[in-house]
C-alpha cells in the first residue's frame, strides 16, 4: 500500500525537542499530551528533532533527551533513533526541503531579501511593539524581491540578509482543539517574517511547516505559547500548497512568578527525577493529574492513561506550580 493511501487513515502527531538544555516538567508535559493524543485516536507518533539553533544545540543532548522520554513511557512509530519513511527525523539533515520551499515562494513573487538588523527594526517609526516577539516588521525592505533565477539568492550559507516572505493584511483563522475558535491578523501584529535566516538556516516557521507537511501530519499538539505562530504557519500552508493540520495547544506550566515553567525557577528536569530514583509512573501521574487525567498522587504509565484521555476536554488555564510543587517531585512525593 502507498504510503500516502495509509497516512491518510491514520491520525498522525509528533514531539518535536530542541536538543539545547535539559527537558523539564514542562516539556515532559506536552510530550506526553501530543502521545496521549496519537494513541488515543489509534495513531502514529513521531519524533522529530529541531536542531537548527545551532549556536544553543549542545552535543549529546539528543540522546540524553530520548532516553529520558523512555524512560518516562512514551514511545514512538518514527524517529531518528528507529527510522521510518520520512527520514531524516533531524532538521539539520533536511535542507534541501527546505531551499525547495524558498524557491517556491521566490517564485510566486512572495520573497524578499532583508538586511535590517534588530535594532532597526525596533528603531522604526512605524514599528509599534507587538507582544513577546517583538516590533512588527515595518516593511523596510519589502522592494527587494528575491529573484528566482539568481541561484546565489537563494544558496544555504550565510549572507548579509535574511529572507523574508510578505504577509497581506487580513485575519487568519482556525479552530484549535483546546483553545477554540482563533483569529490572528500576522500583517498587523508580526508583519513580513523572516524564512530563513542570516546564517543560512531555515526560521522556525519555514522549517516547521515544511517538515510536518512532508512527515504527514495530521495533528500538531504542542504548548500554547506558539499559538500566535499558527496563524504564520497556516499562510506558508497556503503559498506552498501545503496540507493544514489541525492544531491543538495545550496549556502551558507556569513557575510561581506566573512565567512559562524555566530554569530559572527551579524547574525539575525529567534527568534529576531519574537520577533520584523517583519512579517514572510517580512523574507521569503527576504530570497527568495536572491535566485531570489523573487523581493526585496517583502512580500510572503512561499507556494506562490513553483510555483516559480520549474525549477528555483541557483546560485552557496553564498549571502554576510552586516551589514546594518542585520541591516535592525532587523528593519523589504524591503532593502537587
């Protein structure tokens, strides 16, 4: 059977870590959401790592990060440590997809070269800030269309501009499978953003987009930070003539200041549980509990909360966890 004809019945959804720092209860959370998610709808589920970071990509740590995800529980059909059709499951090996893609839009008259730095950018006038990612692009360079013909344009390596891709105004919206209806305008609140960056490497959310379209994505389950970013995601969907997967983000752990759950605070990585002899069902009860799928200070494997999980309804709040939370997971207790 075709491989297409067999994803196309199959709910398909991924993890996919950056192998820059340890996994903390936070990543371990929305991993164990995305496979409960893949394995309740009798799914695939994959894991692809997302490298391109490469100043931040500490040797080793990819490894150390699927270890530890065994030893929480999850599994997975593909990957780069078992293969599977849609290899490379490492982004730093998948270039050519992605300069594909640059040609596509280069082609359509979509992209631009771009040698603002960000100090320019923030510097502009007409840059209102938008949010945590910042000013909104101001168009400084939109006239510098990227011609298709010029191979140099368009070759990895690095080079004095980014490349951007030009938004037109205009809402875009989806329907997420936690958050609801969404409406996000990117002309207004990001404005043009940067493809591939001046280093060489595809952005994020070039990257992204190529590969879940190219993996056979079905479902996209990840943290409610990068909600903003599906509304990008789904015009590239739409330029490159891309599939669009369903979303659905998961409330996010927040640490006792209310920021996203981080070093910073203390965060407990999957890594010290281990290394403390906390059993992995303690740490993937808990982590179950927080989403109500499981009761305090339960004990349970992952798979024993697939049954779980189907039809069950996440809240939208994010979980805060305090200091004495973090404290208790170190120690191996029942507390949250």
């Amino acid at each position: 059977m075709p491989h297409g004809a067999k994803f196309a019945r199959m709910v398909r959804g991924r993890f996919a870590p950056s192998p820059t720092g340890a996994l903390h209860l936070g990543n371990a959370r929305t991993a164990l959401l995305a496979w409960l998610h893949a394995r309740a709808h009798g799914g695939a589920f994959v894991m692809r790592v997302e490298d391109l970071d490469v100043g931040r990509v500490r040797p080793g740590i990819m490894q150390t990060q699927l270890d530890e995800l065994r030893w929480l529980g999850l599994d997975w059909d593909e990957g780069p440590d078992v293969g599977g059709p849609c290899a490379p499951y490492v982004q730093s090996r998948r270039q050519a997809l992605y300069d594909a893609a640059l040609r596509r839009l280069a082609e359509d008259g979509r992209l631009f070269q771009c040698t603002c730095s960000r100090r320019d950018i923030a510097q502009a006038a007409s840059a209102p800030h938008a949010g945590e990612e910042g000013p909104r692009y101001p168009g400084t360079c939109r006239a510098r269309l990227v011609d298709p013909s010029v191979p140099s344009l368009l070759a990895h390596g690095r080079a004095h501009f980014a490349l951007r891709v030009r938004v037109e105004a205009g809402d875009v919206c989806f329907s997420d499978g936690v958050m609801g209806d969404c409406c996000f305008d990117p002309a207004a609140e990001t404005g043009d953003f940067v493809v591939r960056r001046k280093d060489g490497a595809a952005a994020y959310q070039l990257a992204v987009v190529v590969d879940d379209a190219a993996m056979r994505m079905t479902h996209v389950v990840r943290g409610a930070d990068l909600l903003s970013s599906t509304a990008r995601q789904i015009l590239l969907c739409r330029a490159l003539a891309l599939p669009v997967p369903e979303f659905v983000h998961v409330p996010l752990m927040l640490g006792p200041d209310g920021e996203r759950l981080a070093k910073r605070h203390g965060a407990v990585s999957l890594g010290e549980l281990r290394e403390a002899g906390v059993p992995p069902e303690r740490v993937a009860g808990w982590l179950a509990a927080t989403c109500g799928l499981a009761q305090p200070g339960e004990a349970v494997a992952p798979a024993g909360v697939v049954a779980r999980f189907h039809g069950a309804r996440l809240s939208t709040a994010p979980t805060t966890v305090t200091q004495a939370g973090l404290a208790r997971r170190r120690g191996g207790g029942a507390g949250g």
